[in-house]
DNA sequence: CTTATTCTTGTAAGCGCTTACATCCTGAAT
DNA sequence: ATTCAGGATGTAAGCGCTTACAAGAATAAG
C-alpha cells in the first residue's frame, strides 16, 4: 500500500521502489524501448502497485507540450458536430492527445475567452468552426504560436489553414435542384448570420443560382432563425402567410433542423410535402433520412472533416508543414420533400 | 512589443516591464484586491500590453489547482447531454473554472481510459454519468481524492454521490398510464443495458407497473437497441410481426430516439398513432414536443441535474461538504401518441 | 515622537516532471 | 589484456508559477 497520509505517489516514490533514477521511470513513461527490460518490467510492476498516475501540469511545465488539442465548436445541441468532434477525438486518442473540449453559443465573443482559456491551459493545437472570428482571437492564436485549423468551410482565397467545403457551392447546387424541378418563387429560413459566416455563404449561394435563372430572392422571402425546430417552424408559418404573388413554392433551410421544423409545420398546417411545398434542408442530420417524406438535403462530410482536422494539428505539432488548404465534396442527397410545384 | 525570439512573455518579464516582483503579479492576477490600485494599474498595463497568458501547466503545478472539471458523457449525439453539460459548462465558467469533456460511447472500458486521462490533466473534480462503472474507475478517484459526482441516475441506496432522477419510477409512471389507457400486451424497445444502469432501471420500472396489475412483459415484446432512429424502425417492425396474441397494442421505449424511430416506422407502414398503437418515450428531447403527433414521453430535469452536479462539485472543490445525494423530479408529458387501444 | 499594528511588497523555496549531460557498463575489436 | 564505442542509467538544472515568510512602509495609538 501507498504511503497513507494521502500523498499521491510521484515520480520520486516509483523510483525510489523501484531502486533506480526518476529520470529511468520517466524514460520508462515515455520512451519505454529505451529502458532494458528487466529494469522496465521492476518500474511497472511499481506502476501499478502505487497506483501511480502522471501529473500533467509538471509534465507539460517541464516538456513544454501539454498533449492536448482544443477544439471550439458553436454548439452541441447539433449532432452534426457531434460527429465531426468524435473522428477528432478518435484520431487524437490514438495519438496519445486528449481532446478539450469547448462550446461558443455562436457568440464570437465567447469565443474567444474558451480560446483563451483553452490556450492557458496549453494545448498544443486548436481547431475552430467557421471563418467568423474576432481578430484577436487569431492573433493571440498566432502570437502563442499555437497551431489551428478553420473547419466547415472552404474559400480558395482562406487566410488561414482551413478544411471545409464550399458553403455556397452546396447550396447553390441544391438550389439549382429546385429551380429545375420548376421552381420560381423561392424562400430561404437561414439560420443567424451575424458572426456565422456559413449561414452567410449559403444564402449567398441560393441567391447565385437565382440569379443564374435571373430570378431574385425576394426580401419578404429571406428569414433569420435560430436552429431550432421551434423557430422552423414559426418562420415556416410566417412564410406561408405571404400574399399570393410572393409566397414561395419551394424552401431552402439554413441547416436540416430549421427544415423539419419547416416540414412539421407543413404537416400540422395540412399542406402535403412535397406536393403543395417542396422543402430543402442542409447538413443531413442522422434523422432526417428517416422522415417521412425524407428530406432533400446536402449532406457535409463531418467525420471526414474531423479526421482532416486532427491529423492536420498532429503533423504540425509534429513539426510537419501539412497542406493548410483541404477542399472536401457535399453530396446533395434527393429524397422526398422535393417535387414539381403544383399547377396551382 | 514584445521581445521578438519568439519567447512568450512570462510572470518575470511582467515583473520586469511593471518595476515589481513576480509576487506582485501573480497576486494582481489571483486576488487583486490585494495589491495597491495604482501598482495593479501598472502591472495591468503590461499584461495587456505584452498580450501575457497564464501558463496553466505551472499554475496548476505550483498550487495543486488546476481550476478545471472533468465531464465523462456516453455520447455526444443526445441533445439530451448537451443541454446538461451546457448547464454545467456555464455554471463552471462563473466560478473560473474550465469544462474538460470527454465520450465512452457506452463502454465503461473506454470510460476508464477516458477518466483517467482527465485526472492525468490534473482535474479538481470529475461528473460522471449513470452508476454503472468498472470498479476501478472510483477506486481511481477515491485515490486521487478527486471529489465526483454521477448523474443521471438517483437510488436511496446509491453507493456514491449522485444527483439524478429515480429511472425506475418515472417507466412506472408512464407505464402506468398506458395501463389506465386499457392497454395490457406491452412492449419494451430499450436501450443496450449492459453497462447502462439507467437502461435496466426503466425495463424494471415498466415490469413492475405491469406486475402491479398482474400482467407480464413478454420475451418477445422486449428488445433492446442502440438509441439509433433507424434502430427504433427496425425494432419495431419486429415487434409488429410478432403473432396476433402476443403484439403489443402499446410500447415504451428507451428514450426518445428509438420512440421517434418507432413513429416514423409507424406511419411508414400505414399504422396510426395513436390509433392502432401508443407510443411513448423517455428524455422529452427538444423535437419530441414538435412532431405530429407529439410524443407522449417522460420530461427529464437536465438542466437542472447539470446545475446541480457543477454546484456540487465547486462546493467539494471549495472545501465544503455538501449533502451527496440529490434527487430530482421527472415529469410524464402527455402528448399525442397514447391512446385507448382500438378494439380489434 | 515613539511603539504597536496593519498593509504592501519582495524573497525564495519548491510543485513533479523532462532532459542535456556525465557516468558507468557491456562487449567487440585489437 | 587493453581500448573504445555505444548503450543504459544517473545527476541535476530548470520549466513558470504560487505562497509562506520576511521586510519595509504606512497608519493608529499612546
């Protein structure tokens, strides 16, 4: 049994059992094929007879490397994210990296202060969401001289490393899919823009391939949600309510919960989806293949992301210079809440 | 600016830049009220003007402090878990604290390793969920005087710390009003019990409703999945093919996952709900209340058992010893999947 | 104008670990 | 045998910070 007044076993205790040097029961932690095996084997053994566990703050204080990535996400009511966080976390374990986690609401500002905490508390990489930043947080990034990563979006011209896809190409392409289906009168529930740059880029995107149809995306028609599905669906209710000239056919939502939202409501209202409305949704959402009618929407690789994300931030911790640009395919996955407008 | 070598600015160089000790700096950085407005005006100064960043490996090290909790969740997916941990988070972040989060994606072995890694990075307090855990998990804790707390699960008996809801009695409860509703063939679609004591408490909860009015849970009517949507489905469409006698004309499931799925394979195969079968679930997840028709489903307090856990915690932290078991009230909610049984 | 008391600030000893560097072995080559 | 290379250990100097404790300054009391 350990020492009883309740001091934890350090380095000090394990070598001193084992009869050898601390600096051999790090080597045996660290670097164990440095250690001849009969000594390893004695060092172990007392390992696990004290119950001995590392302590991290003296380990990073002394090698200068917490073994730790920080990851700053908007949300983790969205299981989009969910995903894309456990390929990181995967990756990073298997690394031997442990992944901290923190959450911003969408707010830029406090995203920041989890930024700043996550630096002082020495991770030795970060990966952001979006391109939406305050400046300071990127500098004080840089200045620590901390490797990050952008994810969920892709701009050619990106100032930063960046592993994404391209927000406005998506949807533009789904949007392309209902201007085909005949479509004219269009309306968009988008989710919040302000410091949400892929909010942005995807109404950008619709409005290019209206614009490529010399259609226009009319001011009435454009709503700024929250994601939630309460908000879908008011902004759904709201929608429909335009006057007859102006109201659209065929929806685009800003991300698939905004889109059931929009669906649910559609049904509680009594219109059939896809017949009296088309609507499409963005992200695809593990339940939004199993709604009836499934949902059309663009499906975003967020694993892949995630596992970009983190071997990008390993190869630089490892002193690597990996590609900070990495453009990853949507698809756009045609289900069944999309159809020819009816001839009303 | 700063000295250009790369050299990230450090409590000396402060020291320095501001004329006082590294004392002093650390005092206006921990209890500012200890030092002499004018100096810490000073000091405050070159803190922002060299852009200083604690180094928490060697607060940590130097205090046995390292202001940071553990939160080891199964899953990141349930929305049901992120409105805790948010709870927690925020409580957390108000007091100077920082949420390191972790995932087992249900497997004890993993969260071993999980909370492991987390005590390695010097966390002051641990939340953990369930009561179910291999053993030397809390032997781990207990050693290491980590105070801990486990949630999502309250017995009078509980062997631990915990702050959480009886699971037993809340699946009696909903049970029970299917039972007042005229159902007797009930069926069961739960969660994956091993390793998930919540899990086997609400199946108990169901029997022991059915007990109460001398009826039985079938074998067949029982099935356990994982908390997937297409899970649900498939369950059940096992469940309906089960020969007339024994197929239930009600289900309770695990949670609001397998329900929704159970609904939506419902509809899809042309069954009404509530007509021709109940359905309820457990969590009340945000969309549960929004589908058509609502789920009929057990409100769980998340929020407020997140609040609790974080408080509990910082009160162990702070040298407290606040009462270790807390029991939280649930909510049936009443919606729109459970009928009568139609009288085929 | 002392002397006791209270505030401020500085001094310096670690916290537990990693890691150059020094030292000591081992065994192969001479 | 003797020498030497190379591998296996040990030694000890910090990493950046907190915090007793000491010391000095300022205030209150006598």
């Amino acid at each position: 049994m350990p020492d009883k007044q309740n001091h934890l076993p350090n380095l000090q205790d394990i070598a001193t059992a084992a009869g050898v040097s601390t600096a051999t029961v790090s080597r045996v932690l660290n670097s164990p094929a440095d250690v001849r095996p009969a000594l390893r084997e004695k060092v172990e053994v007392q390992i696990r007879k004290l119950g001995y566990v590392r302590h991290g703050a003296a380990r990073a204080l002394a090698s200068a490397r917490s073994h730790t990535v920080g990851a700053v996400i908007p949300t983790l009511e969205s299981a989009i994210f969910a995903s894309g966080v456990n390929a990181v976390e995967n990756r990073l374990t298997e690394a031997g990296y442990t992944l901290l986690l923190a959450v911003t609401n969408y707010d830029l500002q406090h995203e920041y202060e989890q930024v700043k905490a996550l630096i002082e508390r020495g991770v030795d990489g970060m990966i952001l969401v979006g391109r939406d930043h305050d400046p300071a947080t990127l500098i004080m990034l840089e200045r620590q001289g901390c490797p990050y990563v952008t994810t969920w979006t892709y701009t050619a011209d990106a100032p930063h490393p960046c592993v994404g896809f391209d927000n406005a190409d998506a949807a533009h392409r789904i949007t392309a899919h209902l201007l085909a289906l005949g479509h004219t009168r269009i309306g968009v529930i988008a989710g919040i823009t302000s410091g949400n740059d892929r909010a942005r880029e995807r109404i950008a995107g619709v409005k290019a391939a209206l614009k490529s149809q010399q259609l226009n995306l009319h001011r009435k028609c454009l709503i700024e949600k929250p994601y939630e599905v309460s908000e879908g669906r008011d902004a759904f209710r709201t929608l429909m309510a335009l006057p007859n000239d102006i109201r659209p056919t065929a929806l685009f939502c800003g991300n698939d919960v905004l889109a059931v939202g929009a669906v649910l409501e559609a049904q509680h209202m009594g219109l059939k989806v896809p017949q009296n409305i088309s609507i499409v949704g963005f992200d695809d959402l593990p339940l939004s293949a199993h709604m009836s009618p499934g949902l059309t929407t663009v499906h975003v690789p967020s694993r892949r992301m995630g596992e970009h994300a983190a071997d990008y931030i390993l190869a630089c911790i490892g002193g690597e210079s990996p590609d900070p640009r990495n453009k990853l395919p949507t698809d756009i996955m045609i289900r069944g809440t999309t159809a020819r407008p009816s001839k009303t």
